[in-house]
C-alpha cells in the first residue's frame, strides 16, 4: 500500500509530494487515514534547518491531526478501526513504539511516532485520542498541538487563577489559545501583545482586555502602567528570546510566573540575570502545555462541547496537500493564524 506525503529532502528546499511505501505494521502501531493537518512554526524551523543539523533526512513532517483508523497493530487496546481520532505528538497511554521507516524508490524516508502531512500515516499507540463525533475532523486536528500546547501552557504549566493578571508574548495559533484559557480560567486584565495588528485584534475577539503592538510602544512600559506591581504570569509563543527576556522582567517579584513555550532558533540564548530569579520570580519552560492526553484533551473536548472554548476566529479556508509549501510560506509570513490541510486529494 501507498501514500501521498510531503517530505522534507533538505533544508531551505520546498517539501517534496511522492508517493511512498507504507511498511507492515509492527506491535503497537496504527495505520489513520489522515483528514486533516495543522501546520506549527515547528516545521518552519525545520524546513529552514533553524533547529540545527538534521540527521533524519529525508523524513515526513506533521505533528497535529486528525482522521480515521484503518488498521491496529498487535496488541493495540486504545483505539479500534473505523473510529475517528486525534493525532498528537504529546505522548499519552498506549505503546510508545519507535518512528517509522518509509520506502520511496529504493530510499528510506524516516518518520517518527506521529506524521500527519500524508494520506495515510502509521502512529504509535499513544499519540492518538479518540474524536468524539459531536466535533468535526477539521476542528479536532487542532486538538493535536495548538488547543493543547496553549489552554496548557497557562492552566498547567502557568498554574492560573481566577483574578490573576497575565500577558501573553505573541498570538499567533497557540498565543491565540493561551488568551481563550486566560479567558477560561477568569484572568483580569489579560494583555496580548503581537507585531501584528490582525492578530491583536482577533485576540481582543477572543477576550483580551488589552492589546500591545510591540513595534510602536514599549511593551514592559505598557504593561506597568496596566498592572504597576508587575504580572501574576507571563507566557511567551512567540520564539523570539527578546520576548522570552520581556516575559520575566514583566511579572511581579515574588511568585511572579514566566512560560516559555516558543522555540528559538537553534544556537540562540537568553540572558537572564540572577536578581530577577532572587527576588522570587519563576522561569518555566512547558512540554507542549504539559497535558496528560487522556485527562486533558477530554477537558478540552468537553469545553468545546459546551461552547466555553470555541475558535471560530481560527476557521479559514484550508490548503490542499498539494500547496503544503504555501501553507508553510504563508505562516512564516503571518498570513495565516494556523494554516489547516485537508490531506484527501
């Protein structure tokens, strides 16, 4: 059996559209029709080789999804075929089975436990999730990462409370969920900042109290004179290591929290200077939201199902498989909150 997929030959090059061999699948494993990607600033850094050297050339790409099982490996008790699933590389229960190997004329095109820019993908057990049919397949693959990785960042790794004061560093796709869960939790005020005025407008829709265009004003100067003794906590989404820096300095001593969830370029640091972590403040850095799949997608589901966590601002048109790289192109350029493909062709 075969797949369409786009693969990444090498680095500052398009994805290549082939067709490869899908391999028998091994213990533990599961073979989804894929409906539907999300594309993250992930697969930018990668394609740009901003991660640095990448041993795996060439491999398939695609970490949020959803789509439909088609067949389980040995042993596979979290899913049966025929049902829809969420594709997710945050590991849940289930076989952590080792990444896939592709054939493609003769040539091995590696993947790892998850892929999702492909018709057809094999996945490790425990990065999938059951989709109930009350959300569809092109709302559920943003349960993979964005959904996650930004509700996340704030209720588990930013440990919120109602009342708190928090800024979020860039609202892009999972700067744009870190603003719904700051809503979620009851935050005040809650403060986006962005280079960007289509997305500050869109989380002012979404529930941000206040919004800071980071090229035209000081951001720290803004957000003391919004919340003088300094924030309750600070998330970052935006990659950038200034960002990171302002999101320390902009929450409050003593127990002031800043979460890093944005990945900087291979080879870039922060400068942190130790009075900022003396004087009571927090540096986190945050695995994806640091969400148990099996407990907190549920969550989100279940928010969806009521109408507490809704994105309608997120819907738009999707790409084809075919115009991946336009996607890809179209959010590094910021034309595009959180670029959707619907894979079938």
């Amino acid at each position: 059996m075969k797949t369409l997929a786009a693969i990444l030959v090498e680095t500052k090059n398009p994805l290549v559209l082939e067709e490869l061999e899908i391999p028998k699948l091994a213990p533990g494993q599961v073979l989804v029709e894929v409906a539907y990607s999300g594309v993250c600033h992930t697969q930018i850094l990668e394609c740009n080789g901003y991660r640095g050297a990448d041993p795996f050339l060439p491999h398939c790409l695609g970490h949020e999804g959803s789509g439909t099982v088609c067949e389980i490996g040995v042993g596979v008790r979290k899913v049966k075929v025929g049902q829809r699933v969420i594709l997710s590389w945050i590991k849940g229960s289930g076989a952590d089975v080792p990444g896939t190997i592709y054939s493609w004329n003769g040539k091995n095109v590696n993947a790892g436990g998850l892929t999702t820019f492909s018709q057809y993908s094999v996945v490790s057990e425990n990065r999938l999730t059951v989709l109930p049919d009350s959300i569809s397949l092109s709302d559920g693959a943003f349960l993979g990462c964005a959904v996650p990785t930004g509700v996340g960042a704030v209720v588990n790794t930013g440990t919120i409370r109602p009342g708190n004061s928090i800024a979020v560093f860039g609202v892009g796709g999972v700067g744009s969920f870190a603003i719904a869960g700051a809503c979620l939790s009851g935050c005040s005020p809650i403060i986006a900042l962005d280079v960007r005025e289509e997305r500050l407008r869109i989380a002012k829709s979404i529930g941000a109290t206040h919004c800071i265009d980071v090229l035209q004003e000081s951001p720290l100067d803004q957000i003391r004179e919004i919340v003088p003794g300094g924030l309750d906590v600070a998330v970052e989404c935006s990659g950038q290591t200034s960002a990171m820096e302002m999101a320390l300095a902009s929450v409050r001593a003593q127990g002031g929290i800043a979460v890093i969830v944005g990945n900087a370029r291979h080879g870039q640091h922060i400068e942190v200077n130790p009075k900022e972590l003396n004087c009571g403040k927090q540096l986190r850095g945050t695995w994806g939201g640091d969400n148990i799949p099996d407990h907190d997608f549920q969550r989100y589901i279940h928010m969806i199902d009521a109408g507490t966590l809704a994105f309608d601002w997120l819907r738009s048109e999707p790409y084809s498989l075919m115009s991946v790289n336009q996607a890809m192109w179209d959010l590094e350029q910021g034309m595009s909150l959180r670029p959707l493909i619907k894979i079938a062709v």
